[in-house]
C-alpha cells in the first residue's frame, strides 16, 4: 500500500514537470510570436509610409471603407414585433 502512495506521489511529481516544462515552451513560443507580430506591424506601417510618399492622392482602403462599415443602432423592441 505504502510503495503504490510513493509510485503515485512520483507520477504526480513527473507530470507537474512535464507540465511546467510545456508551460514554459509555450510562453516563450508566444512571446516570439507577439514580437513577430510586432515587428510586422512596424514593417507594414513604414511600407504605406513609402508608398503614401510615392502617390499622396491614393487614399488608403480604411479611410475610404469607414462610411459603408457605419451600422445604425437598431433596438432590440423593434425586432420582436
């Protein structure tokens, strides 16, 4: 009885390591990942300050888009009826 508590307090053990390992293989995976993210969004940002640059009179895609993405407040009484 007692050499079964000992195998099950070890298995334990070994999959809180094993846990805390993976733990740490994620938290380092998303943190290359937000930093990629990052560094994309840099990238991006001085890419349509070059081409901003190039052709001023081009109006990037979201300022054109704001007026056809504007939803009206529509409430929920109107549509029970």
């Amino acid at each position: 009885m007692l050499a079964f508590q000992w195998w099950l307090t070890g298995g334990a053990v070994l999959a809180a390591v094993a846990a805390l390992a993976r733990a740490r293989h994620v938290a380092k995976r998303l943190e290359r990942m937000s930093e990629s993210y990052w560094e994309l969004r840099y990238e991006i940002s001085q890419l349509r300050a070059r081409v901003n640059r190039l052709d001023p009179e081009q109006a990037p895609a979201t300022e054109s888009a704001p007026a056809a993405a504007q939803t009206a407040f529509v409430p929920l009484s109107s549509l029970k009826r």
